[in-house]
C-alpha cells in the first residue's frame, strides 16, 4: 500500500458561481487474493472503478480494458453518455478477442461518475453495471447512489432477503450485470446536482465487504481530504481482513469561499 495518496484538485464554475473539484483514488491486492484484478480513473471528468472477475488472468484483462477505453474518452476530450457506452462495446471486444480470455465468466463491474455538462451547466452523472458502489454524503447523510447488479439485490427487491441476512449469503459474489460477461447492456444512469460539501465515495465490493457504510461515513468525517481519508478506509479494510482487492475513490466538492484551498496537486 502507497504511503500517502495525492490529492488533485481542479477550479469548475456552475451557474457562475466557482468551486473546487477535488479527487483521490488507490488500489491495493488486498490480503488474501494473489493478483489485483481491480482497476480505475480518477482523471477530469470521469471517476470510475472496475472490478474484474473470471479464471486464470481474466478479471484483470477486463478490467483494465475498459479502463483503457475509458481514459481514450478522457484523452479526446468526449466523456458523454453515447461516448461511454461506445468505448464500452470495445472493451467487449477488446476482451473476447485476447489471447488470455479463457472462460466464460470474465467481465467486470463498472462504477462512478462524470462531470457532464447539459445546457450549459455541469450535472454530475452516476453510472454503474455490476455491484460496486457510488455513495454520497450530502449534509453530513450518506446515500448509496447506486444499485447493486446481483442476485441477492434482486432478492432484497422482491423482498425475499433483509439486507441484515445478504451479509454473508452464498450468493453474495454472484453479480446479473457485467462488462464483457455476455452481451452489453448500457449502465444505469442517475443524475445528480453539483452541490457544494458534497463527497463521492466509489469503491470495489472489496470496501464494502470490510466496511460497512456507518465506517465509510465515520472516515469521511474524520478526514477531511480525500487522500487521507482514501488511505484511512483501505487500511481500515485491511485491518478488518482484506479479504478481496480494494479499490477507493473519492470526490469531493468545496466552495472555495467557504474553506481553505485543498491540498496536493493542481489539475489542469
């Protein structure tokens, strides 16, 4: 595990009015797993994690293929919703046509958001397939913006399981939706206001096994930076046994009249 992580920071105005963009993501292989199949970005506008499955080299290969085409889109210049889902079409390809894709179950999750702009003014974007996870914490409340791709989701729906007896279930890891698993289906989509004091948490299932979300609140209060509170939350996960990879990002929004300016790089 890095010892500290960078936090970036990038200037945007909405409705005229400037704010602070402010980002940090790591990755780490965790405790028991012998590879890292996980992958992300964490570039203006697009802050996405993927989590990669299937036997032999597999989930790596997916996961950062899409990766790959999604930070294309980031160096073009064109992160949309058409754009996205694109790229994502070629990362299905890019993934059935490698030497080392093996088995039928390789794919991988995607999750996060993007900075988009609509009439002018930005939004924020979630998108998800697969059951890693975008949480916000907006006036000190933390949602989960996303829903989870799986079967014991499905059975929470159909009101079949509580979510206390989905900890722990045999079905836990068996995901519906994937990028590269069977044929592409376009991600959800949620959109969301640009709003001051608002912070993003996107992370693998290898977080949220370890944390529950009371803890992902509990170190966003404590760590007012991303970077440090990105660190505080893997290491919490560790400590709590890593049991898979762990990927965090998190994204935050500050009004730059309101605080002091934000650690850490300057973007762009």
């Amino acid at each position: 595990m890095a010892e500290t992580t960078t936090t970036t920071t990038r200037s945007v105005t909405v409705a005229q009015r400037p704010l602070v963009l402010s980002w940090a993501g790591t990755t780490d292989q965790g405790r028991r797993r012998d590879t890292n199949q996980d992958a992300f970005l964490a570039e203006y506008p697009l802050f996405i994690v993927a989590d990669g499955m299937g036997g032999h080299a597999g989930g790596e290969i997916a996961s950062r293929s899409t990766v790959q085409r999604l930070q294309a889109l980031v160096d073009g210049g064109s992160v949309e919703r058409g754009a996205i889902e694109k790229a994502l079409e070629l990362a299905v390809g890019d993934i059935a046509d490698h030497p080392e894709t093996t088995d039928e179950g390789t794919g991988t999750t995607l999750t996060g958001v993007f900075l988009e702009l609509h009439d002018g003014e930005p939004h924020w974007v979630s998108l998800n397939i697969g059951d890693s996870r975008v949480y916000l914490l907006r006036d000190d409340r933390l949602v989960q913006v996303t829903t989870d791709h799986s079967v014991v989701q499905e059975l929470i729906t159909a009101g079949k399981l509580s979510p206390e007896e989905a900890e722990g279930h045999p079905y836990s890891n068996v995901i519906t939706r994937a990028v590269g698993a069977s044929e592409l289906t376009p991600p959800d989509y949620l959109t969301i206001e640009v709003r001051a004091g608002d912070r993003f948490v996107i992370c693998s299932d290898g977080l949220t096994k370890e944390l529950t979300d009371y803890g992902i609140q509990h170190f966003l209060r404590e760590n007012p930076e991303p970077g440090p509170a990105v660190d505080a939350m893997l290491a919490a996960a560790l400590e709590n046994g890593g049991r898979d990879n762990v990927t965090v990002i998190i994204v935050q929004v500050t009004d730059p009249e309101d605080s002091s300016s934000t650690s850490g790089e300057s973007g762009e």
